[in-house]
C-alpha cells in the first residue's frame, strides 16, 4: 500500500515510509486520465460556490480541435494548462532536462467588481532545469492575478504569460518559451514537430460516468527544439527534442486519488508514449489510466490498464521534504513487445511550491532503455509523479482548504 | 574658589557651603513657604506647558511616522503618481522594475465606520493584491494563529476576495464585539456600504498602526469601494537584498517614464511634518511665553531674596563670606525652586499634554492630517528637556541678582544700608537699552524667514519683550508722580499711600510689573492678531462664497480630504431644474518641491459669472482668470506663492500624468483654507492633463429669488437614500467656516490664559514680600490710626495700580508685537495677509478684567498686612 509521506505543511502525517506497490494489471479501459490532476489541484482552495459549473463551459464530444486556434486560451472553460518538458544537450553533450508550464484556473466566470483587479482566473506558472551534469536542480513559480495585464492568456492568438514568462507561437509556426528567475531560465524555439497527438477520443478525455465530466487533451510529442538556456548566469547554446501537453476543461475528479505517476517518452525507433496510473488512497489504482502510443508510421494507439504494466525499481528519499519518490521503473507493454526500463537522470527533479499550486511533487528527465521485440531500444523523456509529499490530493478534493 | 579662601578666613564650619545655605537660604524658604511654592508653581507650570505642547506636536508627527513605517512594512521605495495616484495601465511600463525587486501596488483610503454601539471611527484602508503584498508586510490572521507562519498567500486572497470582505484588526474587532463574519458599515465619500468582516489580524506589522484602526482589503474591492476603478494610489517597492536603495533610487528616478516619480516612503512623513513645521513652531514659541513669566518669577524671587537680605548678606561678607559664596547661596536657592518647579512641571506636562492634544486635535484633522488620539509618553528625553533647560535657565535669570547680592559691600551692613534702595535713578541699562532693542525689533521685523520659520519674526518680538521689561522703571516712576498728582485731589487717603508705597519700591515692584506686563502684552498682541484674522476671514468668506449651496461628500471632514462625490450625486444636482450653475471643484494633494500643496480646478467661466476671488495681483484678476482659460495657465494662492516665490508671469512646473509641464502663473488670489497653497487650473486644461475626475464639491448657483433652504430639502430628498452628502447654505457655511476658524484659535488662548495666572501668581508673592518688607511701616501706620480696613484696602489698591500699569504697558507693547504677528511671522508661517484690526472693545474688556484679577490677587497680602499688630518701632 502506498502512504503518504509526512513533512507537507498541510498533509496529516501518515507513517515514515512508503511501501512500494507490487506490479498491477491495467483494467482495460479507453478512458485517459493526464495531469489534469495537478490543475485539480490548483482549484480546490478557490471558493466552490454553489452552481459554478453553470458559468462554465463542460467538454462536449461534439467539440473538434482545430490547430493552431486550440493552442490559444479557452477562457470559458475553468481549468486550461500548457505544459513544456524536454531533454536538451549543448555541442558538448553536457545535457540539460527543462519544464515550463503555465497554468489557468478559473474562479469567477463573470465577477460583480467590474475592477481590473477583480479575479475571474488565477495564473500560475511553474518552471524548472535539471543540469544533469552537476546534478543540480533549479525551479521556480509564479502566482498571479491577471490585473493589469501581469498574466494572462489570450484567445485569439496562442500566447500565454506569467510576468515575463511566457509561452506563444510564433508567425513562423514555431512555439516560443522564454522564462528565467534570477541566474536561471530558458529561452528556446520548439519547431511543431509531428501531427498533434489527441488523446481520448479525437482529444475528448472522458473523466467520468457523467456526460460532460471531461477535458480536451493533446500532446506535441516530438517537437525538435534549439535555444539558449542560462544556469548560474552562464548561456549555453542547446538543441533537442521537447514535448507539449495542453488541456482544458472544467469538471474534475473523484476524491479518493492521492496522486499519479506519469510519463512522456521519446524512443529512438520513433515511437512516442504517454502513459500514466492514478493511485487510490485504498492503495489501488483507480480505474483511470493507460496513454497513448504514438507510432513512427503516425499511427496512435490507445492504451488501457490491461495493457501495460508499471513497477517501480529503485526510490529516492527527498531530503527537502522527506518524500520517497521511485525513480526508477520498469514499464511492460505485452501487446506492442515493449519492455523499457525508465530511469530519473539525476534523483532530485522535486518541485515544492507552496504559493501557486502547493504541492511538492517531483518531475524530471528520465533516461530510458529496453527492447522492442529482440531490438535495443533507447530514449529520452520525462516523469511526473504527484501525491508523494506534502497535501493529500484526497484532501485537495475533499473540501480544498486544507484547514 | 580656592583664590578667595587665600584673601578671605573659611567660616568655621567643615562645610561652609552647605551651613549657610541650609541657614541662609533653606530656612529662610521655610518661613516663606508662600512666595516659594508661588515661584516652584509659577515654573512648573512655564515647564508644563512646554512640555505639553511639545508632546501633543510629536504625537501627530509621529503618529503619522509610526503608521507610515508600520504600513510601509518592507518596502524600501515607492512609485507614485503627479498626485492622486496613477492609471492602473501605467504598472505595464513598469515591468522593468523586477530587476531591482518585487512590486505590489496599492490603494490607500479612508473610509469612516459605523459600529452597533453608535461609535464611530476613521478606519485606514489598505487594497493590495495579497498575492504580492504578503512578502511587503507582516499579516498574521486570528484564524491562522495557532501556525506562526502568515496564512499561505491564496487562501488569504480567498478570504478577500469577495467584494465585500474586509479583515479588520483584533484590537478593532474587540473594542466593538465584532467576529469574522460580523457586517460592518462604512462612509466613504456620499455613499454608505456595507461589507461584511471576513478575518482579524493579530496586533503586529500593519495592524498595530493606529491604534488598530487598520484594515485591509482586495485591491480589486477597494478600488470598487473606495470609487478609484481604474487607478492605483502608489506602487510599493521592495528591493532585492543586494541592491542598495541609493543606487536604486537614482537608477529607477532616472529611467521611471514621465509623470512617476520614485521616493522613499518616508517622504510622505517628512512632507507632513514639514507641512505642521510652522503650526508647530508658533505652538512651540506660545510655550514658551508661560516659561518666560515662569523665569521672571524666578528673577524676582531671587531679587526679592537679595534686595531683604542685603544686611544679612553684609554681615556675611564681613564675617569672611567671599563674593563667590554670596552668589552661589542665591544660585543654589534659584537652583533649589528651579529644581521642584521642573519636576513638578514634569507631571503636571504629561497630564497638560492630553488637553494639548485634545485642542490641537480639532486644529490639525481640520486643516492637516488625522491627528492622534494618544500624546506620546513622557520618556526620558522630556525629563532632559524639563531639566536640562528649566535648570540653567533659572540660574541664568538668577544671575543678575545674584550678582548683585555679591558687590553688597561689608560696610553697608555695618552702616546700617540694610534697606533697598527705594529712589528710583535712571541706570544706563534703563536709559539705553529700550531704544537699542526697539531697533533691533525692527531690524528683524524686516529680514526673511529661515526656511519658512520665521526665526527673525519672534527674535524681534523678543526685543520687544525685553526693552518693555526695561522700561518698566521708567513707567512706574512717571505713573507714580501723576499718580501722586491725581490721588492727592480725588482719591482717599489709602490710594494716596498705596501710590506713595509704590512709587518708593520702584526696584522691587518693576520686574514683577515687568513679568506680567510682558505676559500681557503678548495676549494682547495675539488677540489682536486673532481678531484681525477673523475679519479678514469674515470678509473674504463675504466676498468670496457666492454659491447658494455647496455640496460635499458627508466624510470630507478637511481640505486634504480626498473624499469624492459620487456622479449619480453630482447628475442629480446638476440636472435639477432650480439650479442655474454648477461648480464643481476638484482637488487632491500634490508634491510641489518636497512640501504638501493642493492641485484643484474648478470652472472658472461659471466662477468668473456668479462669484468671486479676491486678488492679491495682478490688478485686472478678473480678466486675467478669463485669459487663463484653455491655456496652460494656473491661479495660485497667495500662500503658494509666498512659499515658493512666484509671481504673476511665473512660470511653475507641475508633475502630470503626461509628464511635466509648465504653467504659467495668471493670478494670485487670496485663500485662507489652506496654508501650503493651492494652484488651481481651469476645468478644460485639468481634464487635459490629469483626465477625467469626479469632483470633491459642487458650488450651486440657483435660479434668482429661490429660497436656498427650500431647494437644499428638496435636494436631499431627491438623492438616494444611501447619499452621505453635506448641503451648506451659504449662510451656514460661512457660520461653520468661522466655526472652524474660532476652534483653531482655541489652544492660543489656553496657552495665553496660563501665561498671564502665572505672572499675576509673581504679582501676589510681589505683593506679599513688599509687606513682609514694610512690616515696620505698616505697624507705624497702624499705631498713627490706621485702621485694618484702611491697610488692606491699601495694599489693594496697591495691587490694582499694578494691574493698571502692567495693563497699560501690555497694551502698547501688544500692539506693537500685534504688528510683528501680522505682519511678519503670518506671513512667514503661513503664507497670507491680514488685514490689521484693532479690537478695542474687547481691549477694553480684558484691561478691565486684568485689573479686577490683580486687585483680587492682592487679597490674600493685604490680609495678611491688615493682622500686623501696631507698633512704634520702625
């Protein structure tokens, strides 16, 4: 059974350590459950008032992504993220992991305070470095209201900021990321790369039972990136391969997930996956997970529970906060003769951000190995594992203060 | 003393000094226990006084200073706007700053609450964007108390972020009962709204301001509460630790675009305490007149001391008491009162300071700023004040005659000169030194102030004071021979020999007449300042307010207030069919080189129409005000142009919002609402530079033949219910104006009224030593027939002439003084010209009173002559 692991400011303490789940079966299931999760997590302190979910806009299966209008802000609906991860080298192969992302949270669809002040959405932003050279890890985070025009994201175009960082795309069709925070940021060009990968069906990522308990959901999965990154006040000109996740929505999740581990790979056969389980507080997976297989052909896959399994290998104790992440696993998928092993490229990739979103999880570039059949196969990537530190997700949905 | 132990043999006592003081002095003090307990009072109440002032003038700067600081929290710097704050838009061209540091803008406002209990309190709003403010001050909310760590900063914004939320402080909510989720009603500007209390912050950082009257709010629902959507008061800096704030300021002054301006916080402290500098100066001076009297008191005790005991002090020459010794005994004895009357005018200072305050108060919130509601406490710098002056200014006044006392020759003791001298010769200091001082007063009457305090002013007033003092000799000797001339016709025989007594105790009555002569003299010259201020008040209020009615929001409780009518208000008034015109004045404060000003516009087609200004320059003003309108002209208050030297043709440079811009002076027009000044721009080129703002009061102007009264109902019962709004008539606005005039002058008065017991409490001891003095006489006169009734109604008499001639002198000198008030130090303080009027009735008056006041002081003495038994010996 997993437990969370005290040292959160807002979590109960539960016990010192975490017991590692034996491998288990995905049921089969079509559904996706992606880091909507995190973006859950951001609301669940706003006010709840009564009838919110009249105000806002529910996924619809009637809905057709459109590119690139869908890259740009849905404002009508009440959750909307934007999220860059990539591994990237400089001519010297001194390698680099990078995570921007930038979140939306609707709390007042249409607020009485006609003040510019007065906060329909908050805007929080999260972005992290992994030097994998010297093993250090920066990150950082940004909390505000839209106000004056501090952050925001706009619906004609896709351009989406936090202060000054932000995230648009560009007239020459490339996706623009610039952000830093005192000594250390990023600035990179990520070319679209392949066809945008729709999870779900046809991008409408089914939540629940109820009509309408849904998000729209797609990936860039290989988009070749070049740009300068900057650590400890020292540029380096670096290229490699990024990915992008963008999903928006407005109903969200049961209450008895503590959290989920997540994974975006790049294999050097051409193959892209997504895959990710959501752990139950009971200590088994809810009946939400699976991914998307993305095939060198272009062809994509959906995967459900029955098809893939996860095991965590090897884990790692943050000294910050006291969490024990599993940083390494090994990963089955039977039916496309895939076994890779997945393995963090330095342990500390663990963001703890107590003013935007207020939770401590940890995300990071992984370095994956394996085969495909009899064929090596090798890739690059990256793995969000959330519940593991700090505030119960349980707690988050429950009543959302925390108090 | 060592060089006169050699000439001279010691006493025969181990300590000398301490012998003869506790016999010389200290008994002596005990036998005369009333003239000492006069003088210690006369001093305490020189000290009190002082002290009080001085801690009801700190407690309203520093009450302001504490707030400030305490508000301030981290911010190092502060971005504000040409006054009234900035477009919210410009925050956009201050991106740049998160190289030196984090921002958070902020809306600052007052609002007035109402609580169940039908108190009423001025409440300090704070709007801040939270999610950016909890790194710039220290909020702790009761409800997150048990963490001691602020609440994370989005649940606070949850707390707040309904438009009606409010977080009050502990202190507030208990001294009311108030809960989180208790409503709480305020006024702000017209308009009454009802928020409700959604949290309480612990007693530190910004919530110990004020005495707890503090709160905070969203930025967004105080813009919307306070009527300022669209605008942000300042932009709060908090630099990054490495940075210095010397280098910052000059970096971010040098790149802020056009209009902004980066200062430190306590800017706005040094800008009020600079604005109550000369309020506070003029307090400080009216002090200081108690402590004057209060030293004179000391004088004449010493005097008095020394003039009694001349044979004693000749017998203790001739036993070998040196020069040295004489003087010290009656330095020691100056010291001795000096020393009781500081530390009894330490406590009696710390219980004045609360009435200081009290009246200073009305003053300040009118004209100023909130003032405090507690003085500061006595700390230890009030007790090296008390002293460390009190004492060597005593000594100082005893050294003369002191002094004195040490040239009595031993021979006169022996010759039997044991008496004062009572024939009244003109010495060099008498005949010189009144024409020197009157020179010099009028020398610097005529020099400038030194940085708007006008130093020079009470330096002449001074040199009045002292050639008065030293001609008070001169004075008694001239009344007393036509004293004589008159008494002797008509008068009886006990005004005859009062006048005599008088006449022959010159040296002995004069400092006391001196003392009380000069307190006069200054009640005089300020009643007749005050006097003459009311006139011209009364007169330019007559020829100035012309509406027939003024509007302004309930909550405008001063000039400075930044309190404004709501549009519906304004719509509803103007459109009102009754109405012929509408004024509408707008102001707010301005930064104008460091010092406070008032930036105002009014339209000055309406005003040249129906009402008028009275113009200091140029001589056509009128027609100067039309040619200003739609240039980039101003019209300035005669006290803004005194204070900052400009003239009509001048040009001055204003911070607007689309930069700075110079305007050229069209007008100087005479104001007595405010003494930092007021430029005031027409409507037209105000909404040029500064936009659109509502107004802060409305001049109505009414269809001919209207009763002002009937349409004033009509008006308020057309507003919303919810409406706060004065409507004056013009009848009673003036009332209120003179009101408010006559509140000011309060505290002078007081000040005044202790002055002159003080120095009337010298007259009495005077009084008293006289008789102490005539003991011989007086049994002489009683054993040639006189009868108790007659010696007393003497020594009455005696008193009262005194009265007469201290009045008599008061009066000149007052005038004279007066002038120097007027004329002078008005204008150097506040910037504005009195027409002088002389109040002679009300001299009459109070001449009358001082002689029934001294005449009854003289009571108790003539008692006391009255019981001497008859005798021969004299």
């Amino acid at each position: 059974m997993l437990r969370r692991v005290p040292g959160g400011r807002f979590g109960p303490s539960c016990g010192p350590d975490v017991e590692l789940r034996r491998p288990v079966k995905f049921r089969a299931s079509r559904r996706s459950r992606p880091r909507l999760l995190l973006a859950a997590a951001l609301i669940a302190c706003l006010p709840a008032g009564a009838g919110w979910a009249q105000n806002w806009r529910q996924a619809r299966p009637d809905y057709r992504l459109q590119f690139p209008r869908d890259h740009a802000s849905h404002p009508e609906y009440r959750i909307e993220w934007w999220y860059y991860t990539g591994n990237l080298a400089d001519s010297s192969s001194r390698r680099f992991g990078f995570q921007l992302t930038f979140f939306r949270v609707g709390v007042r669809a249409r607020p009485e305070n006609p003040s510019r002040w007065a906060v329909r959405d908050l805007f929080m932003a999260h972005l992290a470095l992994s030097d994998l050279e010297t093993g250090r890890f920066h990150f950082a985070e940004r909390l505000n209201r839209a106000g004056p025009g501090w952050a925001g994201a706009s619906t004609k175009t896709y351009r989406v900021w936090n202060e000054s960082w932000e995230a648009g795309l560009g007239s020459d069709g490339r996706h623009r990321l610039r952000a830093r925070d005192g000594d250390f940021g990023i600035d990179l060009e990520l070319e679209p790369g392949r066809r945008p990968l729709l999870h779900g069906q046809a991008g409408l990522s089914q939540k629940g039972s109820r009509e309408g308990n849904a998000s729209h959901y797609y990936s860039l999965t290989r988009m070749p990136t070049r740009g300068r990154i900057r650590i400890d006040g020292q540029e380096f000109e670096v290229g490699g391969l990024g990915w992008m996740d963008h999903e928006f929505g407005t109903s969200f999740l049961g209450p008895e997930q503590i959290g989920w581990d997540w994974f975006a790979l790049q294999l050097d056969n051409g193959q892209d996956l997504m895959l990710f389980q959501i752990r139950r507080s009971d200590g088994r997976l809810a009946p939400y997970s699976g991914g998307t297989l993305l095939e060198a052909s272009g062809q994509s896959y959906a995967l459900g529970g029955s098809d893939v399994t996860m095991e965590p290998a090897r884990t790692w104790q943050s000294p910050h906060s006291g969490a024990r992440y599993p940083i390494q696993w090994r990963l089955s998928l039977p039916g496309r003769k895939l076994r890779l092993t997945v393995t963090a490229a330095q342990p500390d990739q663990e963001l703890r951000t107590p003013r935007s979103t207020q939770v401590t999880y940890w995300e990071g570039a992984v370095v994956v190995t394996g085969t495909r059949g009899a064929d090596p196969v090798a890739g690059r990537g990256y793995l969000e594992m959330t519940g593991y530190a700090g505030r119960s997700m349980a707690d988050v949905f429950r009543g959302g203060s925390g108090e | 003393m060592k060089g006169d132990e050699a000439a001279f043999p010691r006493p025969p006592q181990s300590r000398p000094f301490v012998f003869l003081f506790r016999t010389f002095i200290l008994r002596r003090i005990r036998e005369e226990k009333l003239r000492a307990l006069a003088t210690v009072l006369g001093v305490a109440l020189g000290i009190a006084v002082v002290l009080a002032v001085r801690m009801a003038n700190q407690s309203s700067v520093r009450s302001f200073e504490t707030a400030l600081q305490m508000v301030a929290g981290k911010t190092s710097l502060e971005i504000v706007g040409p006054g009234s704050g900035m477009r919210e838009e410009r925050l956009l061209e201050l991106d740049w700053l998160g190289r030196f540091g984090q921002i958070s803008p902020v809306i600052e406002g007052e609002a007035r609450a109402s609580f169940p209990s039908g108190e009423r309190e001025w409440l300090k709003i704070l709007g801040v964007d939270i999610l950016r403010d909890e790194t710039f001050r220290d909020y702790r909310l009761v409800r997150f108390a048990d963490r001691q760590e602020p609440p994370a900063p989005r649940k606070f914004l949850e707390l707040l972020s309904d438009p009606g939320a409010i977080v009050l402080t502990q202190k507030l909510a208990r001294r009311h009962n108030l809960d989180p989720g208790s409503g709480l009603v305020l006024d702000i500007g017209d308009r009454r709204e009802a928020l409700t209390v959604r949290g309480l912050l612990l007693d530190r950082g910004p919530a110990r301001a004020l005495n707890g009257t503090f709160a905070l709010m969203d930025i967004a629902a105080a813009q919307w509460l306070l009527g300022r959507l669209g605008r942000i008061d300042r932009v709060d800096l908090r630099l990054k630790p490495e940075i210095s704030i010397d280098r910052a300021e000059a970096a971010i002054g040098a790149r802020l675009p056009e209009g902004l301006t980066v200062q430190r916080p306590s800017r706005r402290g040094r800008q009020v305490e600079k604005m109550l500098e000369a309020f506070h100066f003029n307090l400080t001076a009216l002090s200081h007149i108690a402590l004057l009297v209060g030293l004179f008191l000391i004088y004449n005790t010493v005097s008095l001391s020394v003039i009694t005991r001349r044979r004693e002090v000749g017998i203790l020459r001739a036993v070998g008491g040196s020069r040295r010794q004489v003087a010290g005994l009656f330095l020691a004895e100056a010291g001795l009162l000096a020393a009781l009357g500081c530390a009894l005018g330490v406590l009696l200072g710390g219980w004045l300071a609360r009435g200081a305050l009290r009246l200073t108060g009305s003053t300040l919130d009118r004209l100023y700023i909130r003032s405090a509601a507690e003085p500061v406490s006595l700390g230890p710098e009030h007790l090296v004040l008390a002293f460390a002056v009190g004492i060597p200014l005593a000594l100082l006044a005893a050294l003369v005659p002191a002094l004195e006392a040490s040239r009595v020759a031993p021979t006169e003791a022996v010759s039997g000169a044991d008496r004062i001298e009572s024939r009244f010769r003109l010495s060099w200091r008498q005949r010189w030194l009144p024409p020197i001082l009157s020179t010099l007063a009028v020398g610097f009457a005529c020099l400038d102030s030194v940085d708007g305090v006008p130093l020079f002013g009470y330096a002449a007033c001074l040199a009045i004071v002292f050639a008065v003092a030293f001609l008070v000799p001169v004075v008694l000797h001239f009344s007393g021979r036509a004293g004589s001339r008159l008494t002797g016709r008509w008068t009886g025989v006990e005004a005859l020999l009062a006048n005599a007594n008088l006449s022959g105790s010159i040296p002995r009555t004069s400092i006391s007449v001196a003392a009380l002569a000069v307190s006069l003299s200054m009640v005089t010259a300020i009643t007749i300042m005050i006097g003459s201020f009311r006139e011209t008040v009364q007169y330019w209020v007559e020829q100035t307010l012309r509406a027939d009615l003024f509007v302004a929001p309930a909550t405008r409780s001063n000039v400075y207030s930044e309190s404004t009518l709501s549009p519906e208000v304004v719509r509803l008034i103007s459109t009102n069919p009754r109405v012929a015109a509408v004024d509408p004045f707008n102001s707010f404060n301005i930064d104008y080189r460091g010092r406070r000003a008032l930036l105002g516009s009014g339209d000055f087609e309406v005003h040249l129409d129906r009402s008028d200004l009275l113009f200091k320059a140029p001589r056509q003003g009128r027609s100067a005000v039309r040619a200003a309108i739609g240039a980039d002209a101003v019209v300035v208050s005669e006290s803004f142009a005194l204070r900052h030297g400009k003239e009509v043709g001048d040009r001055l440079e204003l911070n607007t919002p689309l930069g700075r811009r110079a305007f050229e002076v069209a007008a100087v027009y005479y104001d007595y609402s405010s003494d930092q000044g007021v430029v005031v721009l027409d409507r037209s080129t105000f909404r040029k530079y500064y936009g659109d703002r509502p107004p802060r009061s409305l001049a109505v102007y009414l269809e001919e033949g209207l009763d002002p009264e009937r349409v004033r109902a009509e008006i308020l019962a057309a507003l919303p219910p919810e409406s706060r709004v004065f409507v004056h008539t013009n009848a009673s606005l003036k009332t209120e104006v003179l009101r408010i005039f006559d509140n000011t002058f309060t505290i002078t008065y007081a000040l005044e009224i202790i002055a002159v017991a003080v120095a009337i409490l010298g007259v009495a001891t005077t009084l008293v030593t006289l008789i102490l003095d005539r003991k011989p006489e007086l049994a002489l006169l009683r054993w040639a027939g006189a009868e108790q009734r007659q010696i007393r109604k003497m020594v009455i008499i005696e008193a009262g002439l005194l009265g007469a001639v201290s009045q008599g002198l008061g009066v000149m000198a007052g005038i004279l003084l007066s002038l120097i008030l007027v004329f002078v130090i008005n204008v150097q303080s506040f910037g504005w010209t009195i027409q002088f009027h002389l109040p002679a009735g009300f001299l009459l008056q109070s001449s009358l009173l001082i002689l029934l006041a001294t005449a009854l002081s003289g009571i108790y003495p003539a008692f006391r002559a009255g019981r001497m038994p008859p005798s021969r010996e004299a």
